[in-house]
C-alpha cells in the first residue's frame, strides 16, 4: 500500500482509503456487521490506514461499527479516522443540522461517542447548508483542534468558490487549513476537473474521490435496459430514491461503460481496477475512497494500484469520459487562449524548475 500526505499535512494517509458508508443493512444495500468486519479486517491487513464515515451512514452504525473494530483489533494508533457533519439528527429542529456551531459542537461529540475514541483524526463538513458563513466553519473547526477533538480538517460537497472562501480565510486568519475536499470523481462524473483540481493545487489542498465506482456502475454489472438500467446492487435498490448520485443510467455513462469494459480486457484487469486505477491517478486526488459490500469485490479492488494504464489506453478512456464544456470554461480552450498569446506556445514549466527555484518566505512562488 502506497501513503501519501493529505494535502499540506504531515498525515500520511494510504492512497485507497476505506468507504464505510456500506457498513450496517440499515439502507438496504450494506453489509452485516460480520462481513463489515471481514471488509475491515482485510483492508487492515493489506497495510491501509484510511478509514472513511459520518455521523449520517446507515443511522449512526457506521460510526459504531467502525469504533468497535478499531477497539477490538486496538489498531487506533495505527488507523486514520475520517468523520462528517451537516445532516440532522433531530426531525423538525434546523440546529441538530447543518454546519452552524451549535450543530458542529453538538455532532462532534455524538460522533466521538459511537467511535469510541476522544479524536478525529480528519473531520469534515459533509455537505454546503447553503447559509453558513465560511468564517463561522471555519473558526469552528480551527476551535476543534485546539482543543485536542481534532486534528485535521476538511468540506466535502460544497462549491468551489466556498471552499476558496474557507481556505483563504483560514489562510489569513491563521487558522486549521483545509487539508482535503471530499467530492465525487470517477470516469462517470468529472465535473470537478472543472474547478477543484486548480483550487487543490493552488489553495494548497487536496482531493480525496468519493464513489470511484460510481455505485458500482463501473464495475460492468448492470446493464443497459427499457427502465434505464438492470442488474443486482445499490444502484437498482435506490432506483427511485431521488437521489441525483444514483442518476447514473445514461447513454453517456453506458458509452464509458462499453469503453471501459474493452480497455479492461486489453490490460488484463477487471473493469473495477481500471476504474480506481485511472481516479487514483489524476492531478491532485491524494486518496481514492473504495466501498465494497463483498469481500471479493474489496479484495478486487485493492489491486488496482498494481499496474500503469498505457497512453494510448489512457486516452480513450479519457476521451469517452470528457465532460460536456460550458462558459466559461470554453473561454479557456486551446483556440480562444491562442488570441491571448498570439499563438505563441507558453507550455507548464518541467517539474525540476518547480523543485528547484521555489523560494519559501520571500513570496516568490513561481507555481
Ligand atoms: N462525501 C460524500 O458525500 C460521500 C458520498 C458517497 C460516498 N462517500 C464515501 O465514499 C465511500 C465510497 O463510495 P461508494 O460506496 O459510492 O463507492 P463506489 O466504489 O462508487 O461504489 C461501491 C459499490 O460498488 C460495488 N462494488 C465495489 N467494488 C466492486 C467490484 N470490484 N466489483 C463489483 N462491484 C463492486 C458495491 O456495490 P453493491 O453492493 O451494489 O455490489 C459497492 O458497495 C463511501 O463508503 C463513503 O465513505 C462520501
């Protein structure tokens, strides 16, 4: 297993962290607590130490499944406990959700609680409320780890200029920094190399991908069909819940589907792999959040750092997957930026140049 350090930290966290989402039935398409453990137990022994939750997953079990097994296999030294607020825990009252302080102060503790631990390693807004200032969440959170609850923060599902908000304030204020974004990435949704791969590597963050597989889709398993789509799994049991991450029965997605499925074969690896292989791989993702119900499907997965994707692979995988551009992202082609350097070539600058010249404290950035 590969480590990597979340965003400007000195965490090291390994580069295909676990998704606990599927821990506890209580959804209808997670797994028992026995086959929880199995999951956790063979991600463990595979040398991972990114464990993934929130206080929202399967109604609390997550979280207390996941506090158990770290208890029971006394690995909490060892383990990397992600945890999240924003939803309700309370129906009818606005303050028992949400990322206000009073909801944040209140989660906090309820998460630590069902976990079983007096820290977080990583704790992160789940999802924009929409009303919350940047600068409440973020002098929140920096409070948090002054207090010793937390020690690392991070958003995840809030758009692009909020997070810029948060992390220049917290920048200027001099306060805990954002070291990760949690946001949905796969060949199924790229939506986010729009604005957040440049927010990571300027803002000093990182990406930590959410739904590699998108639910399953890109494992091969379902099918085109008259409803939209067919086969057994998550996808088909939330068929109509409403939820737009499980919209993902569409003629696009079916195309990158039936690429993929080539390109698979051609490597010799299940469609699985090369699905987490190419996410793991793209500018700025620091770790990959697999979810698995089944062992097998887990142990699949975690072999899917073991092989390159070559070029020549790599792009037509790229290019059934490329997201529809819209402005102002046009605006920035290579066919308009052409009218602004007179044709000129200006290329990105060879990594030696960044590792050479960069000067720390005198403002010289050259990134
Ligand atoms: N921040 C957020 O808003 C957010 C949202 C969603 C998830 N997450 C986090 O991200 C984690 C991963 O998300 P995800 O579960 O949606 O990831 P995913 O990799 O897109 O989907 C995982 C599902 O795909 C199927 N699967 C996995 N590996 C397979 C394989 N090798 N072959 C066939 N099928 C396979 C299983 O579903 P079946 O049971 O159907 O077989 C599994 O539960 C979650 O556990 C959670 O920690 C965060």
């Amino acid at each position: 297993m590969d480590y990597y350090t979340l965003g400007n930290t000195g965490l090291k966290v390994s580069r295909l962290a676990l998704g606990t989402m599927t821990f506890g039935d209580d959804w209808g398409w997670g797994a028992d607590e026995a086959s929880a453990r199995q999951l956790f137990d063979t991600y463990l022994a595979a040398g991972g130490n990114f464990f993934d939750t929130a206080d929202l997953y399967t109604n609390g079990n997550s979280e207390r499944m996941l506090g158990q097994f770290v208890r029971e296999t006394k690995s909490r030294d060892r383990v990397v406990l992600a945890t999240k607020f924003s939803y309700s825990a309370e129906p009818g009252n606005p303050n028992a959700g949400g990322n206000g302080r009073k909801n944040i102060l209140r989660a906090v503790e309820g998460s630590l609680q069902r976990l079983g631990t007096d820290y977080i390693d990583l704790y992160l807004l789940h999802t924009w409320d929409q009303v919350t200032p940047a600068a409440e969440v973020m002098h929140t959170l920096d409070t948090l780890v002054r207090s010793g609850k937390v020690r690392y923060v991070g958003l995840s599902d809030v758009p692009a200029w909020y997070a810029a908000q948060a992390q220049t304030l917290a920048q200027e204020r001099h306060l805990e920094p954002i070291s990760t974004l949690q946001l949905e990435y796969s060949l199924a949704e790229r939506s986010i190399e729009f604005e957040y791969t440049a927010l990571a590597k300027h803002l000093g963050t990182s990406i930590m991908v959410w739904s590699p597989l998108a639910s399953g889709l890109l494992s091969g398993k379902y099918k085109p069909s008259q409803n939209g789509g067919a086969g057994s799994g998550r996808l088909s049991t939330v068929a109509d819940s409403g939820n737009p991450a499980f919209d993902k029965f569409t003629e696009k997605n079916w195309a990158v589907v039936a690429e993929l499925e080539q390109v698979a074969q051609a490597l010799g690896r299940s469609m699985a792999q090369v699905a987490v292989n190419w996410v793991v791989n793209r500018p700025g993702v620091a770790a990959v959040l697999v979810g698995a119900t089944k062992l097998h499907q887990l142990e699949d997965n975690l072999g899917a750092l073991e092989f390159e994707i070559p070029p020549e692979l790599q792009q037509r995988l790229d290019r059934v997957s490329r997201p529809a551009i819209h402005f102002p992202y046009t605006f920035f082609e290579p066919g308009l930026q052409g009218m602004i350097t007179g044709g000129a070539t200006v290329g990105d600058k060879p990594a030696s140049y960044h590792s050479q010249v960069r000067v720390e404290g005198e403002g010289a950035g050259v990134e």
